[in-house]
C-alpha cells in the first residue's frame, strides 16, 4: 500500500490525474482485502502512509484550487468577449 501511495503522489505531482484515478481503484481493492481489525506492521509503516495520504489530499486540493481559478478565469474572458461583441459595430 505504501508503494502505491507513494506512486499516486508522484502522479499528482506530475499533473497524470487520469492515471492517478485508475491507481485510486488499485488502493480501495486493497483497503477492502484486508481483514477486520487489521493493523499495520509498525507504527512508523502506519506513520508513513498518513504522511503520503495527507500528501496526496494537499496536492489534490492544490490541483483543484488551480482548477479552479483557471475556470475563474476563462469565465471572465468569455464575458468580456461577450461584451466586446455586443458592443462591435459589425453587428
């Protein structure tokens, strides 16, 4: 599991989100394979798959908060193109 996370950030890193969802599937065939009450190896095993899945959750909001502001943005392009046609004097 820690291999997989560890490639699923490097993934996200890399802007591969079409890849990185296929993987995601890969990690809950995992998480379900695991028997009730399952416990990691080792606490510093556990330790570092929290720190690669909260990596993974920054990266993954970072990439949506970019998304976001790209979107912003070409909304506001598109209204002053609106704008600008609605005011041309071809028309």
């Amino acid at each position: 599991m820690e291999r997989l996370l560890r490639r699923q950030v490097e993934l996200a890193r890399q802007g591969s989100l079409e890849e990185l969802s296929a993987s995601s599937g890969r990690l809950e065939e995992l998480l379900a394979r695991l028997p009730a009450g399952a416990v990691a190896a080792s606490a510093s095993s556990c330790r570092t798959v929290r720190r690669l899945y909260e990596e993974l959750c920054l990266i993954l909001a970072t990439r949506k908060a970019e998304v976001g502001r790209r979107l912003k943005e070409m909304g506001a392009g598109k209204a002053c193109l609106r704008a600008y046609r609605g005011n041309s004097p071809d028309r």
